[in-house]
C-alpha cells in the first residue's frame, strides 16, 4: 500500500525532463532513461522485497504519454512555422521583383545618360582637333610669316630684330636659336635672283650666333647654353667642345710617361712566378678614371638636357683614346719579351677594365625626356653623327655601352684564332726551354743504343769480369788490351767532346717537373677562361690539352720509358740486371695519378656544356693514359724478363759435385754455394728496390712473379736432378733451399711461402735416414705428390742403392743414364702436379706479368708530394 502511494506521488511531482525545453540543445537518450528511472531505483533500492517492476512501467507509460503529447505540440508549432515562412518567402520574393524592377529602370536611365554623353564626348574630341589642327596650321602660317621676315630681312642685310631677340635673355636667344635652324634651312631650298647673298649672310650670322653661345658656356649658364645650342643644330657641337677641352684628355696627352714598373716587367716573364695582378701606370690611370668619372657624372647631369648620351661620348672617349693607348703600350712591351709576357699582359688589363666597368656602372644616369619628338631625334642624329666612338647605339644604357665598348677593346687581340695561337706557341716555348737538357739526354742515349755500342758494353763487362777474378781467359784478355790501348773507347767520335756533356740527372723522370707542367697549363687555363667567349671555352680547353698531353705524355714520360726499354734491350745478358728502372715505374704511376686528378678537377667541368667535346676529352684521356700504362706495362716485364734471366744464369754455376764434396771438414766450413749465395744476394737487391719502388698490389703481384719463376727454376726439375748428393752434400743442399726459403719469406708473399716450404721439404729427402724415407715422403706436402714421382729425385742419394730395394710396392726405377724417356716422364708429370699445386695461391694474383693498368688507378699508398 505504502508502495502505490509512492508512486503516485511520484507520478504527481512536476517531471521537467519530460518538458518541451528539454529537449533543445543537444539531447543524450541514455541521459533521459537515467532521470526517468532514478528515483524508481532508489525506491527499489530501499525497499526490502522483491524486485517489483510495475512501478517502472507506469513510470515510462507515463512518460511515453507525455511525450506523445509533446510531440503533437511539436508539430503542430511546426505546421504554423511553416506556413508563417511560406508567407514571409512569397512576401520576399515580391518585394525582390519589386526591386529587380527599379534597378533595371535606373540602369536603362544610366546607360541612356552615358550614350548621351559619349556622343557630346565625341563631338567635343571632334571639335578639339579640330581647334588643335587650326592651332597648329597658325602656328605654321605664323612661323612661316615670320621665316619670310626675317629672310627678306637677311636679304636686306637688316639683322635689328635679331639683334633685339638675341638681348632679351636666355628665352630671346633660345629663340634665336630656333629661327636661325629654320632660316637656314629655309635658305638652302630657296632658289630666287639674291639666295647666294642671302644664305651667305644666314651662314654668317649662325656661325657669329654660335661662337658666342660656345664663348658663354660656363659653369653658370652652361645648361641655358647647352639647351641653346640643342635648338639650334642638335648640340653636337656643345658635346664636342666639352670632350674634346676636357682637362682629362688634354693632360693624359700631355704629360711624361708614367714610371716603369720593374718589379713587374722583372718577374712576369718567370713562369714559376705569379702572374702579376696590378701595374703601376695602369692602376693610377684607372684611379684617374673613376675619380674623373664621378665628378662628370654630376656635371653632365646638371648641364644637358639629355645626360646618358653626353655620357656615353665621354667614356667613348675614355675608352678609345686614355685606355686603348695605355694598353697598347704595355702589350708591345710585353711582346718583345716573350709571349707568357705578353698573354699575363693582357690578362691583367682585362681583369682591371672588367673591374673598371664594374664601378663605372654605378654611374648610370637616367635619361631626361626632351620637349619635343624633334629635339630628341635631333640630339640623336646629331651625337651619332659626331662621336667619336659608335660602338654603342645612343639611346642605349650606359651600362650596354660599358660592356660593348670593353669588347671592342680586346676584340683585335681575342678576335679568331690569334689568342689561342698565342697561348698554344706560349705553352709550346715553355715546355721546350723545361725538357731541352731531358731531351736532349735521351736523344743521346738513344744514339749509343747502335749494335757497335752493344759489343763495346759487352767488351767492358768481360774486361771488368777478368780484373775482378783471379783468372781470365783468352777473350777476357782480348778485351781488355783492346781497352787499354784504345782501340775502342766510349766516346768515339770528336763532335761529341765539343758538345756540353750531358748529365745523368737531366734524364731522370721527376714528379716535380710534370707538377710544374701542369701549374703552368693550368695559369693558361684560366687565362682561356676569362678571355675567351663562354661558347669556345671547352673547345680552347680541349686544345691546350692536346699541348699538354704532348709534352708530359709523349716528349716527357713516353721518352723516358723508351730510353729505359732501349738500355735493357742493349744491356749485356751475362751481367747483372740495373733495377733503377723501377723507379721510373714509380714515377710513371705517380705522374698517371696526378694527370688522371688534374684532368678530373681543372679540365673536364670545363667541358659541361658541351656534350660532344665533353665525349672526346674522356676518350682521348683515356687513350693518354692507356698509351703511359702500356709504357709502364712494358718496362716492367722486360725488369722481369732480365731478372729471371740473371737468376737462370746463376744457376747454371752449379757445379756437379757442390752437393757431393770430397773433403767433408771443407764441406762444413762452407755455408752455402756460391749459386745461391749470387741468387739469394739478386733477390735481396730485388727485393729492397721493389719496396722502395713500388706498393699495393704492383709490388705483391711482382713480387710473386719473381718468386714464381724462382720456384720453377730452383725445383724443377732443371736443376735439382741434375746433381747427385752424398749425406754431407745433402746439408749443403738443405742450408741452399732454407736460404731460398727465406729470401722469399723476406718477400711477405704468402702464395710463395708453401711453395718454397715444399722445396725445403724435399731437399730434406736427402738428409732423412733410409728407415723413415719412406714415412717422411708421406707427410706434409710431400703427401701430396705420387710416390712414384719423387723416385727420381731418391736416385739422387748416394745410398739409393742399399735401400732400393725395400721400395717393393713400387715400380723400380731404372738409372738416369739407361732410363731415357721414362725417367723425363717422371719429371714432367711431376711438373704437372706442381702446376696444380699452384691452386694454393691466393686468389686475385695473376702467375703471369701483373697488369699496371688497374693499379694505377689507386694502390698506390704513398701520396702526391711525398
């Protein structure tokens, strides 16, 4: 019961969610269920029974009744807005109609206005023309009047109303000036009985007029005569009174001449030295110049009526006269001392006047519009026909004229071929004065190259062989009496003894020299870029290439290599290798190195913007450097050639017996045999002139060439089978093959360590008891050789024949003398398992002649200058 009663008075309570308000604005439907059903949870809550859900449902009965209601009153406020708009939107658009139709009705009036009052507009442009023309026609009628005045006054010899005109003042004589122009032009298309006379007195009278006008050109009425002058003939001759008096020109022709500057005209024809950047005559008259300059520029913008034009006359003048003179003067010096003189010469001048120019530009002056299209066009011809210089058009800016007439100064010294003819002969001179005592060695050492030279360094080898040993034989002493008593000498002919000797250091390949070279290809570089037209410059750089490629390839290091290839090709085969050309091989890469740099740095940005020149520099740098590579190639392997040359020949001092001694106590006093004392004493030599020379993969790549070819000399099979050994000769033999092994260990090769520790390895076969023979050639690398292939070199002990026979699981093998072929199989076979054995080498080195050309473009470690 007390449940009903609160709920009816809930039921009874004002509800404001249900209100029409509370549902303007932003409405939350779980926000609505929540204020519906608070209190009815809270109720629920506090009540100790069962859930009972009928308070709940006729709470939202409620509601749901309510808000039906509220919906109907929503629309029903919705249905009266609704018409209450359509209302006011049909009132709208009345009232839009209304409007649009007054708008129309003013705009018909306004255009009907502006008709009206462009036809009065006409009329009035009419009848202004009209008024303009009759203007002008009594303008011309009474001018006309009054030309047959004052003509007919002329011819009377009356000049009083002249005179009087001319009194008035500055206007009266401007005037003057006008009728006087137009008398005399009246007076040369009349033809009547007293026109001499006539025209005579005008001319008399425009001459007298004019005088006066110059006379009275002062600082305080020079504009009135400079605006005077212009209506009388253009003022052409006011402009050239005022250059051609100006103190400028008078004294530049007047004055001594400047003071020589030794310092400069000393050092400018050093190649070494800079190339000088002032001189002293032309540094002041520049100074001169702008100081003059800045002064006219105020004074000619005060005074005539159109200043950028008398402007332009004047730095004409300036240009064509002070400057071009001045630069004559220093470029015909220049020429009679040489012609690095005369291009430095004219390179300073162009940087001064281009910096000239520069600062001159500032002083543009802005053009003053003439009063009439006749005195500007007047001004014009007049100027034009006047000046001095027209390079410059007149109505051009002073800035255009600056820059046409800085071209036109050099164009007689840029202009075609003659610069770059210049340069080229320059660069040509420099390079022949550098080489002429490298060249002219080389050009003689290549005349001793002939086959007479040959024999007499072969006969001076034998005659040095016999005083060094202790006996000599018969052809030794041959040679050496035919030196004694001068039969052959070295300088055979007397015209040689009358030329200056040459000395050995002038044909040495230096790095400074091609360092110098290119400084100075690189001065006529910038040379050829700043004189040059922007379009000819790849084509002038690919030029002076060419010169340097032909000095530095071909007359320096192309000369030095064949030099170099000439003397081992005559050097003697019995004496010792000269390892000297090493370092021109040093050199050689150091010189690629250094041109591949400059031509990557200096010369081929030059060549951007030109896509087909760019193209042909590549390939012909390519092509120079290929042409010093295959050079440097060649030398090398005729160095390797000679070297394995004298190595063989070392060896073939081995005597037979050296590894089977008689007198043993002679045998132990004895380190090594005098064969492999020379050969391990050659590969030292090597060795150190190698490290000295050469770095990265050029020395490990020569390195292992000259160990590989050692390695097939010593082992195979052309020379350890060749000698018998005893037990004490095979110490001997063991201490020969370790002093092998280690000069070539000194190489730091390590392809070569493993083969050289297989040539100690077998040597040691002649010092292992008969018991572990058979043990120890199965180990380590022996291992890897057949059995059967080491027989032969078993044959060699001295007590093979006591333990041959327990070798039973092998074919025996038939003695060296009786076996003939067989025996030669052997070896070859053996020869071809060393071959395979070659596989143990590290990848990447080639056991043929190393290749230059990849090394020379970076392993070298040492850098340029060092």
């Amino acid at each position: 019961m007390s449940r009903q009663q609160n709920v009816s008075s809930q039921d009874s309570e004002p509800q404001e969610y249900l209100e029409f308000a509370a549902f303007k604005g932003k409405f939350d439907v779980a926000e609505f269920i929540a204020s519906a059903s608070e209190k009815l949870i809270t109720d629920s809550k506090a009540s100790n029974g069962p859930f009972d859900p009928k308070p709940f449902i006729r709470s939202f009965e409620a509601a749901v009744d309510k808000l039906i209601a509220v919906r109907k009153d929503v629309q029903s406020k919705t249905e009266q807005m609704e018409k209450s708009v359509r209302v006011a939107e049909r009132e709208y658009s009345k009232k839009m109609v209304e409007l649009t139709k007054g708008f129309e009705t003013v705009g018909n009036s306004f255009s009907g206005m502006e008709s009206r009052m462009n036809e009065v507009s006409s009329i009035a442009v009419r009848i202004g023309d009209q008024l303009e023309t009759v203007h002008i026609e009594r303008q011309r009628a009474q001018a006309a009047y009054d030309l047959i005045d004052f003509y007919n006054q002329f011819s009377k010899g009356d000049t009083n109303r002249l005179d009087a005109l001319r009194k008035e003042g500055r206007a009266g004589r401007r005037q003057v000036a006008v009728v006087l122009r137009r008398l005399n032009t009246v007076a040369k298309e009349v033809d009547l009985p007293n026109a001499e006379k006539t025209r005579g007195n005008i001319e008399k009278y425009c001459e007298k007029f004019e005088k006066e006008m110059l006379n009275l050109l002062t600082d305080a009425i020079a504009r009135h005569c400079a605006q005077t002058l212009l209506e009388f003939n253009g003022g052409a001759s006011c402009v050239q009174v005022y250059v051609n008096q100006h103190d400028f020109f008078i004294n530049n022709v007047r004055e001594e001449p400047a003071p020589v500057d030794n310092i400069l005209w000393s050092a400018i024809p050093d190649p070494n030295a800079s190339p000088p950047k002032t001189e002293l005559g032309l540094t002041d008259l520049f100074a001169e110049i702008r100081a003059t300059v800045d002064t006219e520029a105020q004074i000619v913008k005060a005074v005539f009526p159109n200043p950028p034009i008398v402007m332009q006359v004047f730095l004409q003048r300036v240009f064509a006269q002070s400057i071009q003179q001045h630069m004559e003067q220093l470029l015909h010096k220049g020429s009679d001392i040489s012609d690095l003189a005369y291009l430095r010469i004219l390179q300073l001048v162009h940087f001064q006047a281009s910096a000239l120019v520069e600062d001159l530009k500032a002083h543009e002056l802005p053009h003053t519009s003439p009063r009439t299209p006749y005195e500007a066009t007047e001004f014009r011809r007049s100027l034009a026909g006047s000046a001095p210089i027209t390079g410059a058009a007149p109505s051009a800016t002073i800035s255009a004229m600056l820059e046409t007439a800085m071209e036109e100064l050099f164009v007689p010294y840029t202009e075609g071929q003659r610069y770059m003819e210049r340069e080229n002969k320059s660069l040509v001179s420099l390079y022949m004065n550098l080489l002429a005592n490298f060249t002219r060695y080389h050009k003689s050492t290549k005349a001793k190259s002939s086959m007479f030279d040959r024999m007499v360094n072969q006969i001076s080898a034998a005659t040095t062989t016999s005083s060094g040993g202790g006996s000599s034989t018969p052809s030794a002493q041959a040679a050496s009496a035919l030196m004694r008593f001068g039969v052959i000498s070295s300088d055979r002919s007397s015209d040689r003894n009358s030329e200056e000797p040459v000395r050995e250091e002038d044909g040495v390949l230096a790095v400074d020299i091609a360092e110098k070279m290119m400084k100075w290809h690189a001065e006529a570089i910038g040379r050829c870029v700043e004189l040059s037209p922007s379009n000819d410059v790849p084509k002038n750089t690919f030029t002076l290439l060419r010169v340097l490629a032909e000095a530095l390839g071909v007359s320096y290091v192309d000369a030095a290599v064949e030099t170099a290839l000439s003397r081992l090709d005559g050097a003697d085969t019995k004496s010792e290798p000269n390892l000297q050309p090493l370092s021109l091989i040093r050199s050689v890469d150091l010189i690629c190195h250094l041109w591949q740099q400059y031509i990557n740095t200096a010369l081929q940005p030059l060549a951007s913007s030109s896509v087909t020149i760019r193209r042909e520099m590549v390939v012909f740098n390519n092509q120079v450097i290929s042409r010093m590579e295959t050079g440097a190639n060649s030398l090398l392997q005729r160095i390797t050639d000679a070297i394995i040359n004298w190595l063989a020949l070392q060896l073939t001092k081995q005597k037979r017996n050296d590894f089977k001694p008689r007198n043993d106590d002679l045998s132990f006093a004895r380190v090594n045999t005098e064969p492999c004392i020379a050969c391990c004493e050659s590969l030292e030599k090597v060795r150190d002139a190698a490290n000295q020379n050469l770095s990265g993969k050029n020395l490990e790549v020569f390195l292992t060439e000259i160990g590989v070819a050692f390695h097939r000399q010593v082992l195979l099979l052309e020379h350890l089978r060749k000698f018998p050994v005893s037990a004490t000769g095979g110490l001997m033999l063991a201490k020969d093959l370790k002093s092998y092994q280690d000069t070539i260990t000194s190489f730091g090769i390590p392809a070569l360590h493993e083969r050289f520790e297989f040539i100690r390895q077998l040597g040691n076969v002649f010092l292992v008891r008969p018991e572990i023979l058979r043990s120890y050639i199965t180990e380590n690398y022996l291992g890897r050789i057949d059995s059967s292939l080491l027989k032969p070199y078993l044959s060699l002990r001295s007590d093979w024949g006591q333990f041959e026979k327990g070798f039973n699981d092998v074919e025996a093998v038939p003695d060296e003398a009786s076996a003939g072929p067989g025996l030669k199989d052997r070896f070859a076979r053996l020869s071809i398992m060393m071959k395979e054995l070659e596989g143990l080498k590290p990848e990447g080195i080639s056991m043929g002649m190393p290749t230059i050309p990849a090394s020379l473009t970076g392993t070298f470690s040492r850098p340029f200058g060092n």
